[in-house]
C-alpha cells in the first residue's frame, strides 16, 4: 500500500493505526507510474540533455586564442619583414657610395702617390743642378713648379645623409590592427539559436534629421547603439533611438558612402568627381587617401581593420577594389580569371560594398545589375542578379545600391528600383525578400536587426526579422 498524504510506502497493520483515514493506493500502480518516469527522464537525459554537454568543445575556445595569437605573430613578422626590407634597400644605396667612394679614394691616392715620385725626381734634378754649377746645366733648368703647386686632387666626399622619420605610435597601430572583443560565453544569446521570423516585425521608427525637402541616402549603426546619417545637405548627423541628434558634422560636398573604423571613428567619400576618403576623429575632418585620378564609389571595413574601397577612375574606363592597410595598398581586385573585368565600366554608379563573415567581399554593382562577389584573394564566388523566379512580384530590374551582412553569412541587398531588401545565402541563392522602404539606408546592428530608412520620409525602421529559437 502506499499513501498518498504522507508519501511513503505502509503496511497493512498501519494503513488501519498510523495512516488510518489517509488517501491509500495500491502500490504496484505508484511503482508504474514511477517506473515510467525514471523512463522519461532516462530518456531525456540520453538524448536530449547529455548531447548538450558533450557537445560542448572545450579546445575550441582555445584553438580560436592560438589562431589569434598565430594571427598577431604573422602581421608582426610581415611588418618586420617590410621594414627590414626598407632598410636593407637604404643599407644597400650607401654602401654602394661607399664603394665608389672607395675606388675614387684609391685612385686618389695611386695619382697622389705617382705625383710624390715626379716630385721626388724633380727635387734631385734641381740639386744635381745646383751641386754641378755649370753654365749649361743652369741654363736649361725650366721650373715646374706650376704643375704641381694646387697639391694632390682632394676627395670631395658625396655621400647621403640619413634622416629617420618620425615613428609614430598611433600609425603603426592602425597598420598594426586591433583586438575586436567577441563574447565567448553567450548562454541564451548563441548566433546558432537565432532563425528567420515568418513574419518579421518593425520594432520602432525614428524620425531622422532628413524628410520634407531633405532626401536620406544612408544608415549606420555604431558599437553606441547609435546611428549615423548622411543625404543631400552636406552632412552627417549622429542620432540616438528617438532622433535626438547627438553631433553634426558638415562636409564640403553631399556624403556618398560611410564606414566607421575599429577605432568607431566616421571614414566617409564624397560624391562623384571627388578623390579623397576622409576620416571624422570626432574633433576634425583630415585626408585618409588622395586616389588621384579615381573617385571613391563605396567603402567599408574589413574584420581585421583593413579598409576596402571601390572606385572608378575619372574617365569611367576602370573600375575596382583596393584594400588598405594603415594607408598602404595591399590588394588590388579588378579582372576575373579570365582577364575579364569584375565590375561594370563607362558608368559612375555606386559600388557600395560589405566584407561577409566568411572574408567573402560583397559588392553591389548598380549600373551592371548584379551584387558580385569575391574571396579576399579577388576570385569571383558567384553573381547574383536578382530573384528569377517567376512567382516573383517584384518584376523591375533589379538595381542593388546598398548592401549589408548579418550573423549567419546572408547578404542583404537594397533593391533601389523595387524598394525591397533581398536576403540571399552566402551562396548566392535567394532566400527571402524583407519589404520595407529601404532607399534611404540599409544597415543591421548589434542585436541583428535590420535597420533600414526612408528615402522620401527620412524614417528608420528597425525591423526584427531574426528571433531565438527557444
């Protein structure tokens, strides 16, 4: 017997004495229902907690801190290996001049030396002369002392004079790189737990500084949770999540591209013919690259703090990406593999452009109708040239203008002619469409929403499409 009010096992005797008028059952029917319960749970825990815990790669954490290091110690010894090159390449200059410096010495002196035994001859002949004190002797005598009165030939030495530059510490730590902290523990928050909604949600709306007669061109997140904003006023406001604007910053020309550092200071372009990227440090606008005969058509930062930027030259016959590392080229991206051009030419359209986070480099070619994209080497992965389905409503050329990358690797696209935000695989294969006004700025932040604003109206919307799954 078992009883139910004081939850433990009776016998016969006390079911009548101690747990007389308790709720009694039968026993065997409390063992079953506890039998079945230890089954679950058993099962439970086989298949479903225990696969938790296994899963759980305790070397990968530490595998991930060796490739860092690994990481450091590469760029360390790349940089040591340019400079070490630098100043074997001035080593070499000057000990060449030594060289010559060496030989003219050495001829020098075999002049000096050979001048020394005319002299010598010449000091005798002039004492035999005198020690013979004949008329005829005396009379031939000729001086030759004009030949050699200016002395030897002197070494007027030509050799360089070394000034070092300035070592600047803050130059050599953009060329360096950074450290970008990532969470390693993010129980509850993990990338792999984040799935599409079926139905995303526009979480708020933010009046930007821009609507009525000012048009809004670009949205940009920052590590502040703010936003930065540029259209066609000449400047770059700085807003919080209610449309305070927290900064402004006035440009020369309207702002055609923007991109923030690792430092999350503003690197920005101008509008076309202008040839500069610039940098706002949050005190004042300097020149980061004068591209001379190019004009910036679209920028953006790597993972590892490098800065790519697409251009187009003046003449509109090239067209190309160009990566940075602390000001210095480092990769130029231009042809296919068949010497063929990557991205559209006669034209100066946007090439705004975002690196994957697979290193994969996506660039939204406006004029050739296509988003292509590349490895960090430069070799084409794949185009995508819009959703060719025919269940497709949106039927107009697919015109991408701006483009963004979320957590799992998909690739957002602005669609300018359709107004729709694409959402492709990092494979290229379309996945979804997110329709919200979107000509006015395309971006995700950190919670991995997308944010996306309103050309005409200067409304952000900051849309939820990814949620946990629980």
């Amino acid at each position: 017997m078992f009883c139910n009010d004081c939850h433990e096992p009776s016998c016969v005797l006390c079911v009548t004495s101690e747990h007389k008028k308790h709720d009694i059952t039968n026993i065997e029917g409390i063992l079953e229902k506890c039998k079945q319960k230890i089954i679950s749970d058993l099962n439970e825990l086989e298949n479903t907690i225990r696969p938790k815990y296994a899963s759980v790669d305790a070397e990968g954490p530490f595998m991930d801190f060796d490739k860092v290091l690994s990481a450091i110690q590469e760029q360390e010894d790349n940089i040591c290996k340019d400079v070490r090159e630098i100043g074997s390449h001035i080593k070499d200059e000057i000990v060449k001049q030594k060289r010559e410096f060496e030989q003219k010495t050495k001829e020098v002196r075999s002049s000096a030396a050979e001048a020394g035994k005319e002299l010598n001859e010449i000091i005798q002949n002039s004492k035999d002369v005198l020690h013979s004190n004949t008329a005829a002797d005396i009379l031939r005598y000729q001086s030759k002392n004009d030949n050699y009165r200016s002395g030897p030939q002197q070494m007027q030495p030509t050799y360089s004079i070394f000034s070092p530059g300035q070592i600047r510490q803050d130059h050599l730590k953009e060329m360096f790189g950074t450290i970008q902290n990532q969470s390693s523990l993010t129980k509850g928050k993990q990338v792999n737990l984040l799935k599409m909604m079926a139905k995303p949600v526009v979480i708020s709306t933010i009046q930007s500084p821009y609507g009525a007669n000012k048009a809004l061109w670009r949205v940009l997140c920052d590590e502040a949770e703010t936003i930065w904003t540029c259209g066609n006023d000449r400047e770059m406001y700085e807003i919080d999540h209610t449309g305070s604007i927290l900064k402004s910053v006035k440009a020369t020309k309207n702002v055609f591209a923007l991109s923030l550092n690792m430092n999350q200071e503003l690197i920005f372009s101008e509008v076309w013919p202008d040839n500069k990227v610039y940098k706002y440090d949050g005190h004042g606008l300097t020149v980061v690259i004068n591209l001379l005969h190019w004009s910036p058509r679209g920028l953006c930062h790597s993972r590892n703090g490098d800065l790519l930027v697409s251009m187009r030259t003046m003449d509109e016959t090239q067209s190309m990406v160009v990566r940075y590392a602390g000001g210095i080229e480092t990769k130029v991206i231009h042809r296919d593999v068949n010497g063929s051009p990557l991205f559209s030419v006669k034209n100066n359209h946007a090439l705004l452009l975002s690196e994957n986070g697979n290193e994969d480099i996506c660039v939204a070619d406006y004029a050739g109708e296509a988003v292509v994209v590349v490895n960090p080497e430069g070799e084409m992965r794949f185009q995508y040239r819009g959703n060719s389905s025919a269940q497709s409503k949106h039927q107009r050329s697919f015109k991408p203008l701006q483009i963004a990358n979320d957590v799992h690797q998909q690739i957002l696209i602005q669609d300018f002619m359709n107004n729709v935000v694409h959402v492709i695989d990092s494979t290229g294969h379309f996945v979804l469409y997110l329709e919200y006004p979107c000509n006015g700025g395309l971006t995700v932040d950190l919670e991995h929403n997308l944010v996306v604003g309103d050309h005409d109206t200067g409304e952000i919307r900051m849309v939820r499409y990814m949620q946990r799954d629980l």
